[in-house]
C-alpha cells in the first residue's frame, strides 16, 4: 500500500530513518520539522535528509503550518518532540508546549482533515522504574528509591521489607510512574493518540522506544541518548561521565530497527489502537555499554568515570518485554548490538562535536537536579 505521509519532526535522527523506510516501500513523505539549533544546529536542511522528502521547516505549533503540512496525507508518523529528561526539568514550559501542544495542535488539525492512521513516538520514560520480582515471587509496578544521596551503596529500589527487588523486563500493562517532566509529556502524548482518533475515524497506534542508537545521532546536543553523549566525549578525548554506579540497566534498539517497526505499524491492521515496546529485548548496563563503545573507537584508555550521583528524574532500571510487539506487529529487532556498535564507532570518527556535557551537568546541578 503506497501513501503520502506526514513524518513530524522527521529531519531528526530517528526521523530520517522512518523517513528511507518509508520511502523504500513505495511512498511519498512530507516532513514537517522546525530544525532547532540545539538539534540541527544552523546548517539549514540536514543533509542526511533524503532528497526524495519535502521538507516544511515550521513549528508543530503553528496550526497553520501543520494544516498546509496534512494537506493530501493518508497517515501520519508523530516524531516530533523535545527529548531530555534532565533538561524537561528546568525547561518546563518549552517541553509541555512543543511536546504536549503540539500534540494537541496536530490533532486539532485532523479533525478538518482526518487520515487513515496516526503513529505517535512515546517513550519507555513513562514507566519510571521498570517491572520488578520481589522476595516472594511478585510483581512489583511501583518500586521506589526513596531519597538518594551522594556515594551511597545501595541504589536498587528495596520492598517495604527492605529487602532487594529484581529488575524484570518490563511489559505494556505495567502502570505507568512519571518521574520527570518528558515522561509526563510522552504519556500526554499518548493518551491524546488514543483520545483523539478514534471519534474522528483514526487508527492511533503509539510507540514506546527503548534507548535508540545508531549513525546520525546529535552529538552536540548533551541531552540526547547516553550512547551518543558518550561517543561525542570520546571523540574529544574525554571520559564518559557515568551516574549512579554505572550498574543501573537499560535496552538498546538500532535505529535501523525502530524504523522498521513504525513503517509496520502504520500498515498493519492488528496494531490499530494499540501501544507497543519497541526495543532490542536485551538488557545492559550502562557502564558495560560504555566500555564496548570505548572499544569500538579504540579509546579504551578513556575508562568512564562514575560519579557516584544520580540526577532528579533519573530511574534504576528499566528493559523491555517485546513479546506483544512480537506478536502483533512481528517485530524482532534484527541488529546485533557490537555490529551497531562498531557502525556507530566509524561513523562518529568521520564527525566532529562540541563537547556540552560538562554545561549541561553544570546546569542541572545550579538547579539541584543532582543529588
């Protein structure tokens, strides 16, 4: 089936990839994007950006703009969001407005001109801490840490017993724990899909993305994904600073991947309605995975440094259960992690980046979002 698509925010870096599948399969994308600095930069049209894709540069706000954007779409991809959660906690305002109105907006626009499908990109941050095991053998959906602290030894959630909880893949129907401004926004973000669609004749389909990687990324934006944040400190011959003590685990899925699995939602008929995980089903520390990009960009003598903090916000564990995306959408991520790895390494080395980590721990920690 061959559409014209609506790709929002699609000159980002998981965008331009949803951009090519889609375009692989046979249809005609439109994106509408703003391409702001702390992304793009000031270089104008990406030039990752298939040629092939008409680019509308205005914001997700200007209800003018998106309706001119819808005019002759079938189906619509909603990428287009702020993403940080560090930085959703001082920058309030801009975060609800672009992520939330924006939201609103678009949505306000399709009900004047409505199309066969909607899939939104939300994110595994509305769970806050991931699923858990206690003692006897129970879920946990709501486990919490309490009040941390600099240095401390014990930084996994404990029961009310105070005993050691273990970290389970996390599925689709635990409870949603909002832990941070963006987390919030996400969750708004779904809802409105699914408020939304269904009495104005859209299939609304959500999306919720494990921590996405690959060749592309914004390495000068500090508030990106951590593998990228860390790739921009080894290319300027700097330590990846590492919260907490590293230990803490999370699921990462090849942008290739998640691609893959918004092109399939948007045609299949047994996703309509539905939320989905969409992540790589294998779970790593994060200092595990720093090592490994140390060592695809030969710069093992830059071990990360922990620091022994965590920031506001920030959750212990969380990895995905893909088994509903499995059986729905077919989706099985397909990219071995050293593979990405060692693509995303040789990409980088081809790059050059501002190093704005230490700006932005320092913003963060003027605001007392470190403890």
């Amino acid at each position: 089936m061959s559409e014209t698509v609506l790709v929002t925010g699609g000159a980002g870096f998981i965008g331009r990839f949803v951009c090519d599948e889609l375009l692989s399969r046979g249809n005609t994308v439109r994106v509408l994007d703003a391409l702001i600095p702390q992304v793009h930069g000031d270089a104008g049209r990406p030039a990752a950006l298939n040629a092939d894709v008409e680019l509308i540069q205005a914001d997700v706000r200007d209800g003018d703009a998106v309706a001119r954007a819808l005019r002759g779409v079938d189906s619509v991809v909603h990428l287009a969001a702020e993403v940080g959660v560090g930085q959703s906690m001082y920058e309030v305002e801009r975060y609800t407005s672009v992520n939330d109105v924006g939201t609103a907006v678009l949505f306000e626009k399709l009900i004047d001109q409505p199309v066969r499908r909607v899939v939104t990109a939300s994110s595994m941050s509305i769970y806050g801490e991931g699923l858990y095991r206690d003692a006897d053998g129970g879920f946990v959906e709501n486990a919490e840490r309490g009040n941390v602290r600099d240095g401390q030894q014990q930084w996994d959630p404990l029961d009310a017993q105070g005993r050691p909880l273990t970290a389970v893949a996390t599925p689709e129907w635990k409870r949603p724990n909002l832990a941070s401004i963006y987390a919030l926004n996400k969750f708004v973000q779904e809802r409105t899909t699914h408020i939304m669609s269904s009495p104005y004749g859209i299939e609304g389909v959500c999306l919720r993305l494990f921590n996405v990687y690959g060749p592309g990324q914004a390495l000068s934006n500090p508030y990106t994904g951590v593998l990228a944040i860390f790739a921009s400190r080894f290319l300027n011959g700097q330590v990846p600073m590492i919260f907490e003590d590293g230990e803490q685990r999370r699921d990462f899925v090849h942008v290739t991947d998640v691609a893959r699995a918004f092109a399939d939602a948007l045609v299949l008929p047994q996703a309509a309605g539905q939320t989905f995980n969409i992540g790589s089903g294998q779970d790593r520390s994060v200092t595990q995975v720093a090592r490994a990009l140390a060592q695809a960009m030969g710069k093992n003598d830059l071990q990360p440094e922990i620091v022994g903090k965590t920031r506001i916000g920030d959750i212990r564990h969380c990895f995905c259960d893909t088994s509903l995306a499995a059986e729905k959408l077919g989706f099985t991520a397909r990219q071995d992690f050293v593979a990405g790895l060692a693509e995303l390494a040789e990409w980088v080395q081809q790059q050059t980046a501002e190093d704005n980590v230490a700006k932005a721990r320092a913003e963060l920690e003027a605001r007392g979002l470190v403890a």
